[in-house]
C-alpha cells in the first residue's frame, strides 16, 4: 500500500509519483481487475487538484479557470489548461520573458502546483482508499 513517504511532490513541476503504483496495476490486471477501476481512482485524484486550481486561477474573464481538465490512466492523473481558446494560459502560468523589455516581464503564478501542494493529503488519501477498495470489491484483501 502506498504510504506518505511514496509520494513525490516535485518542487519544479506537478508529479506524484506513487512507488509501486506500475507494479500493482500489472498485478490487478493478471488478477482480473477491470483496468478502468484503477483509471477511475486516478481521475478522482486529479479531479482534487483541478477544483482546487480553479479556484487558485487568477480571473478577469473566467476563461482560465473554467479550462481545466483532468486526464488518467493506470498510472497518473494529469491537470491541464490552456487550449485554443485559452492561449495565453502557459504565459500566465511560467510567466514571460521578453529580452527587449529588459526580462520578465508577467510574473509566474502556477496555481496548479499551488493546488496539488493544499490539497496533497487528499490525494493521498484518494489515491489509498480507491486502491483499499478496489482489493476489497475483487475480494483481494
């Protein structure tokens, strides 16, 4: 079972590495566990991070935070934004750099770092309890 000391939060992005998380995938899969169970826990810890990022989101037009969106697999949930419509979402994001203004000139605001950093214990716990209860429904715990 993953315990605090398994998970990565990475001070130069948004990753949680969860140790063991491959290996147990490949064994609920030879056990006949449904692949979407697993993809399902990993949305739900996404989804965590993505409410709270919306709410991080700097707002003038509301376009920024209402572009989050949530992907998983077996392995990792990710929280994207920006899109066509949203464009400028990496700049308000990383910031921008432009030489001929003498350097950064729009300061980073990564809320969605910010928003995996508050919500990082419930994550965990997501990640741990769908886990616990994917054993229990296949009756192997």
């Amino acid at each position: 079972m993953a315990g605090i000391d398994d998970i990565d939060f990475s001070s130069g992005g948004f990753t949680v590495r969860v140790e063991g998380l491959r290996k147990f995938s490949r064994d609920m899969n030879a056990a006949g566990v449904d692949a979407e169970d697993i993809k399902d826990v990993m949305w739900s810890a996404g989804n965590i991070v993505a409410r709270r990022a919306t709410w991080l989101a700097p707002r003038r037009t509301g376009k920024l935070a209402n572009n989050m969106r949530v992907g998983q697999a077996k392995t990792k949930a990710t929280v994207k934004v920006g899109s066509a419509a949203v464009p400028y979402a990496r700049f308000v994001y990383f910031g921008r750099f432009n030489e001929a203004k003498g350097g950064l000139y729009q300061t980073d605001n990564p809320f969605i770092y910010e928003a995996l950093s508050q919500t990082r214990g419930e994550v965990l716990r997501t990640i741990e309890d769908g886990i616990e209860d994917i054993l229990v429904r296949h009756d192997l715990k």
